[in-house]
C-alpha cells in the first residue's frame, strides 16, 4: 500500500513539474530570471529521488510564489556568471 501512494505522489508530483515548465516557459520575464527559476525546477526534480514528499513541497513553495510574482532578481546589468 506504500508503495502505491508512493507511485500516486510521483505522478502528481512529475505532472505538476510538466505544468511548471510550462509555466516558466510562458513568463514574459528577463533571460536571466526564466533561467534562475529553471534551475530552481531542476533541483527539485533532482530531489525527488531522494525526498519525494519535501520536493512536492518545495514545488508548491515555488508555484505559489510565481503565482504571486514573487520571482528572483536577475543580475544587474553587465554581470555574468564566469562562463566565457
């Protein structure tokens, strides 16, 4: 029976990170901001393999504040992050 909700939560968890793609990719918003909120989607789904139920969390935390605009600063202008 564990394992089934298991499997449930897995699925919910990997539509609702299907549909926050998808959301992030539509944001008329700087580069620099869509790429800082992509990576912050990749991490999640990089800790669903080992904390399914935190990740599911961390994924509403997120929404929740895109949903409400609370979106990361981008870079000043002019700065970078190293990479040639």
């Amino acid at each position: 029976m564990e394992r089934d909700g298991q499997l449930e939560l897995y699925d919910r968890v990997a539509a609702r990170l299907r549909d926050a793609h998808r959301t992030v990719r539509a944001l008329q918003v700087p580069e620099d901001v869509r790429q800082a909120l992509t990576r912050k989607l990749l991490i999640i789904t990089a800790a669903t393999k080992h904390d399914l139920p935190g990740a599911a969390r961390r994924l509403d935390r997120l929404m929740e504040d895109v949903d409400e605009g609370r979106l990361p600063e981008g870079r000043p202008a002019g700065e970078h992050d190293g990479s040639p």
